[in-house]
C-alpha cells in the first residue's frame, strides 16, 4: 500500500459506491458474492466479534445488518486504509465500529481480538506476508479467517484486463482523449470568432470551423479504432453519453468538464491496475497456504466462486489453532 494508491480509493469511496466495482453492484454486492456472505453471516455464533479488513463504504457489514435481525449481539468492526466519511445511521450503531486510515499490514488490536477476520475483495491488495500475519494474530484460538479474492484466472479480472487496456489506449497520446482535447480547443476558437463581424474575423471563424471538422473526424476515427478492438469493454463504458453530453450546447466550459473526465479515467485506470496486479495466481496461492500453516491457521480450505459465466473469484478459508 502507498501514499499514491490511497489517494486514488479515498477519491473513489468519497463518491458514494457501494463496492469497488463501482457502478456494476449499485446497491451492495449481489449474485453468488452475496449468496457466499449471506449463507456465512448466517453461521456466525452469538455473541461474536467480526473483524472486515478492507471495509470500504463497509457494504460487506451492511450485508450482515441486513440479514442478521437482532445479530444475536454480534460487534462488528471494518478497516480501510482510505479515509472515509462514513456518517450514517449505520455506523451510528453501537455494534458497528469503523476505523479508516488503518493498514492491515500493521492492525492497531490486541492479540486474540476477534473471533472472525473477514475480507472481500480486499486483503490481496496488501502485502500479504504481512497482512496473513496480523489476521491471525487478531485472532483467538478457533476463530475463523474467510476471504474472498481475486484470481488471475476470473472472468472479473479478464474483463478489467480488456478494460483497463482499452483506457490505456485512449489515453495515450495521439488517441481518443488527445483528439477530444483537440476539437475541445478547436471548438473555443470558433466560438470565439463567431461573433465577429469584420473580413478578418469571418476568416478566422471559417478557418477555426474547419480545424474543428478535422479534429472531429480524427476523434471519430479514434473511437471507432477503440470501438472495434475493445467492443464489450467500450459497449459497457459511458464514453459516448460523456461525449453527447461535452459537445451538448449546454456545456460552455468544455475544458473544465474534460479535464475532471480525463481525471476520473486516469483514476480508474490506476484502480483497475492495482486490482490486477492482486489478483491472486497458483504460485500466490502456494505462497498464501504456506503463510497460513506459518501463522498457526489450518483446516485450510480453497473453493472457487463461479457463476454461470464462469469463475468470479478465490474463496479461502481456516481456522486459527
């Protein structure tokens, strides 16, 4: 974890989603992630505290509230290392405690603090030889460590991976973004001059008119490039309702909207790195089994998460001796 990448998820979760997909679980996690959490929320005894690393907007601790009527006196306590403001009715709760600012690599608890540490699509992201470590060390004896993580081989990360090279290309220079900019600016001189009344300056807006058509047939001819090589990817992305709605008369600083869109791109591009960068792989795997053993966990258990499509994630599970 660094100083950079903090930076990128405290933008992220201070826009209000709900999970670090972003727009693809609005409201909470759904389908089989949540069928995996709801089903184990539900085996949670009395009584328990529940530790969620990599809590984010705490959508994994909200599930649990959900479910759990009375939550049979359960004390649950997420950490992220990105400052969040999470003000609600939620974490207003007595049995909801939530700590940001916090690196699961160095936990500020006791040892033996909870009876359950639990991660979704979170833990991967640290430096698991440190993490793996103080998970367990916050653990009591016969508490239980369950986690859900990304793997190479998913249909999520081979779908980011298109995604995340698609933005590369877009942002690259002499590309999409770089011809946006360039009608962007064409688009100021013409209006600059349409107003202008003398021999000149009707030259000038013809000339800046036809500088603009330019740059919008090499836009145009970027996005159809992009269009065809990425088409799921860019189908699900929201380029074009940004672009209808940049070139819209409505918008008169068209820098300012574009460079806040080019930003938000930069961002997410960043996130999606980070987040195939932690996939787990087999070797990782090996790694993370061998941690486990080293820190005094066992009943080791691996199980893929799959959907109809295929497999979504690494479910990993043990118990602390």
């Amino acid at each position: 974890m660094n100083n950079s990448s903090n930076k990128y998820w405290n933008d992220y979760w201070s826009q209000g989603h709900k999970t670090s997909f972003g727009t693809a679980f609005v409201s909470g996690y759904e389908g089989v992630i949540k069928d995996v959490w709801q089903k184990y929320f539900r085996s949670l005894k009395s009584d328990s505290r529940v530790l969620d690393l990599c809590t984010g907007n705490a959508s994994l601790l909200r599930l649990a509230n959900e479910i759990l009527n009375d939550r049979n006196a359960i004390q649950f306590t997420g950490v992220d290392y990105a400052q969040i403001d999470a003000k609600d009715n939620f974490a207003e709760q007595s049995a909801i405690t939530l700590k940001f600012g916090v690196n699961i690599e160095k936990l500020p608890f006791e040892d033996n603090s909870f009876d359950y540490v639990i991660s979704n699509f979170g833990i991967e992201y640290s430096e698991l030889s440190k993490s793996i470590p103080e998970a367990a060390r916050v653990l009591t004896s016969g508490g239980e460590i369950e986690l859900v993580c990304h793997s190479h081989d998913s249909t999520l990360i081979k779908s980011n991976g298109q995604e995340l090279t698609m933005l590369s290309q877009m942002l690259s220079s002499n590309d999409v973004i770089d011809n946006l900019q360039g009608l962007v600016v064409a688009l100021a001189q013409r209006d600059a001059n349409c107003q202008k009344l003398t021999s000149e300056q009707q030259n000038n807006f013809i000339e800046a008119s036809k500088q603009a058509e330019i740059c919008r047939h090499q836009l145009n001819d970027s996005i159809g490039n992009v269009a065809n090589t990425y088409s799921k990817a860019f189908q699900e992305s929201d380029f074009l309702g940004f672009l209808k709605y940049l070139l819209s008369a409505k918008i008169s600083d068209k820098q300012q909207v574009l460079n806040s869109f080019k930003l938000d791109m930069i961002n997410h591009k960043a996130r999606l790195s980070a987040m195939i960068t932690s996939a787990l792989t087999n070797e990782q795997l090996s790694m993370v089994d061998a941690l486990f053993e080293a820190n005094g966990l066992s009943q080791i258990n691996v199980k893929n998460v799959s959907d109809e499509v295929g497999k979504i994630a690494l479910r990993l599970s043990a118990v602390k001796k």
